[in-house]
C-alpha cells in the first residue's frame, strides 16, 4: 500500500463512546480511511491503568471494537485489533521504556495530574509509562498521522522524541509521527457544563452516548443549559451553551455556522435545540442499531477482531525485529 499510513486508538474504558468521541475521532478515521492505510486500536492494554472490573473491560473491549465498525471504519480497507492481541505493543514498549529518561517521563502532566489526584499509593507504574505504550503502539507500524485531540499533543510529542531518539543511536529503524490536530468545530461540549468539554467522565447530563435511547438523547439537548439571552449566534466565549449546539449541529448536517446563524435569525433556543436533537438522532440510532446487530454475532467480531491481529502482528512483528536486532537483542 502506497497511502501514507495513520494510526489510532482508544481505550475500552466506557460501554458506550459518545458524541465528542464520535465527531471528534470516530467520524474523522472514517474519512481517513480514503487516503490513508488505516490502522485503528482498541488499546485495552492502556485500558488497566484505571484498574477495571475484567468483565467490564472484556466487554468494553468488544463493544468499542464494534463502535468503530458501526460508525464506518472498515476492516477490508483498514486495520481494526485489540491492542492485547499483538504482543509486540508491549514488547517495544520495554526497549522504549529503557530510552525514556525518569525525568522526562515524570513531566507528563496527564500523570501528574492524575496522580496527584491518586497519591503516590494510589498510582501505579502501568500509569506512569502509559505514555511509552503510546509510543509503542504508533512507532511499531511506522505511522505518519496521529489523529490526536489536544490533551495529547504532549504524549504524541515524547513518540516523536523516541522515534528520533531510536534513529539517532541506532540508525534509520522507525518513522518519525506526526499529530493530525481536529477542527475546532469537531470539539464537542458537555450539554449541561459547556464551558468543559463532553467526557466520560463528567456530568452523565451533558453526556451523549451513542448506546443511549432516542428518548434519553433528546431529552438532554431539550435540557442543555443555554443563556439568558434570545439570539442565536456562534460565540464560544459568551454563548458557550448555543455554540455548542451550532457546532454539534454544524458537525453532523455539514451546514456552515453561518448558514445556521442565518437559518435561526429569528427562531428561539427551543426550535434550535429540536433540531438538533434530529440530526444527532439520525446519525446516532443507526450506529446504535448496527453495535447491537455486531454484538448479538459475537462469532463475526470475534473473528473480524483475530483477523485484524493477524494483519498487524506481520507489521509490528518486523518493526520489532529491526528495533531488537540494532539495540542488540
Ligand atoms: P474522554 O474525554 O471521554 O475520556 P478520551 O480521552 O478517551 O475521551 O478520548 C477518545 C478520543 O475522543 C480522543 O481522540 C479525543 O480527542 C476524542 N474526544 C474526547 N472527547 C471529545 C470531545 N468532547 N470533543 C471532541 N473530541 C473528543
Ligand atoms: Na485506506
């Protein structure tokens, strides 16, 4: 394959990914599918830093993997595995942790942040290299493109000053990535807090899952809190609440946030908000019809799922080879 090669991944850490996870990730590795070989994990790996029931984090595992396919991502066309299911990921991750400098690794401030918040019983070492699997899981298929929100810009950082640390003691041996930055509309809002952004773990009110019921969807953009005000204008700074919508809006129809503002010049909050709820809706019950559809032929993704290990072992089997055999293993 010619295409220039992507990669990326989330974490089975919830049963359902929501609309931020969707419009902000989902939807764009889809599109990439088209000019890029696609290589998309469920790294669930990563996924026993927050330290998981094991028959939540197999389910999540699956039910994620089956996210990703209903929203579009392809396993003819692009890679789709569990991050455990190919054992070089922790392999490289290893030789990585041993080219990492204690200090450095210790300015994460993801880390710090959370383990500030753990204590130092609390926080394990799995948390703290965390970011040297990152870098594992992306150098060992030599990918360009990272699609990366903003929080992990520094992550994404340290792979790129291990690849280069990797080629400049051992010779040419990985490619060097770089981050694929989302459009600022594609940055979803928590529905009930607009000033955070949508999480999985904020507010279950400002949450849209793609799992959740039509009724459950529209009953939380009927109750996002909005402003005082009557005009309907993009204005993230003193109109976080009615941006969010236009942008959620905007994200899904592809209608410009102009034509939007122009559309509802003279219409109230409720009428935006309605409409809103019909465009999240169409693109959402479909996805959430087609998970439930994989999930009751758990045969078909199981073995979609071996299928895509198979496919990446032979990648990330011969990029660890290269790194053993320079670093003298
Ligand atoms: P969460 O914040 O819910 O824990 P993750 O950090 O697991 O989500 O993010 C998974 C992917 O979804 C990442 O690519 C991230 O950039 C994207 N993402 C998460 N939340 C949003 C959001 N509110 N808007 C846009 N993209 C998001
Ligand atoms: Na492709």
């Amino acid at each position: 394959d010619s295409q220039p090669r992507v990669f990326s991944a989330m974490q089975p850490t919830a049963d359902s990914l929501h609309l931020g996870n969707y419009l902000g990730a989902l939807r764009q590795w889809v599109a990439l599918q088209e000019d890029y070989d696609a290589i998309y994990a469920v790294v669930d790996l990563h996924a026993l830093t927050v330290a998981p029931d094991p028959e939540a984090l197999r389910r999540r595992s699956r039910i994620t993997a089956a996210q990703y396919l209903a929203a579009g991502v392809d396993p003819e066309r692009s890679m789709l595995f569990l991050q455990s299911h190919v054992p070089e990921h922790a392999e490289l991750a290893w030789v990585l942790g041993c080219l990492t400098g204690f200090g450095e690794a210790s300015r994460m401030t993801q880390f710090k942040d959370k383990s500030a918040k753990q204590g130092a019983e609390g926080t394990t070492v799995g948390l703290f290299t965390y970011p040297v699997l990152m870098a594992a899981d992306i150098l060992l298929y030599d990918a360009q493109l990272v699609p990366v929100g903003e929080d992990q810009r520094q992550h994404l950082e340290l792979s790129r000053n291990l690849a280069q640390r990797l080629n400049s003691r051992f010779g040419d041996i990985v490619t060097v990535p770089e981050p694929y930055i989302v459009k600022d509309t594609a940055k979803i809002q928590d529905l009930a807090e607009p000033t955070a952004k949508m999480s999985k773990s904020g507010n279950p009110s400002g949450l849209i899952e793609l799992m959740d019921t039509d009724k459950v969807i529209a009953k939380r953009i009927k109750s996002a809190v909005t402003d005082a005000e009557t005009e309907i204008r993009y204005d993230r700074e003193n109109k976080p609440g009615v941006s969010n919508l236009l942008a959620i809006h905007s994200a899904i129809s592809g209608t410009s946030i102009a034509e939007l503002e122009a559309e509802f010049s003279d219409k109230m909050y409720g009428h935006l908000k309605v409409a809103v709820a019909e465009v999240v809706l169409d693109a959402v019950a479909p996805i959430r019809e087609r998970v439930t559809d994989l999930m009751a032929h758990p045969g078909e993704l199981d073995e979609i799922l071996a299928e895509g290990a198979r496919r990446a072992r032979v990648i990330a089997g011969e990029t660890l080879a290269r790194v053993y055999d320079a670093v003298g293993l």
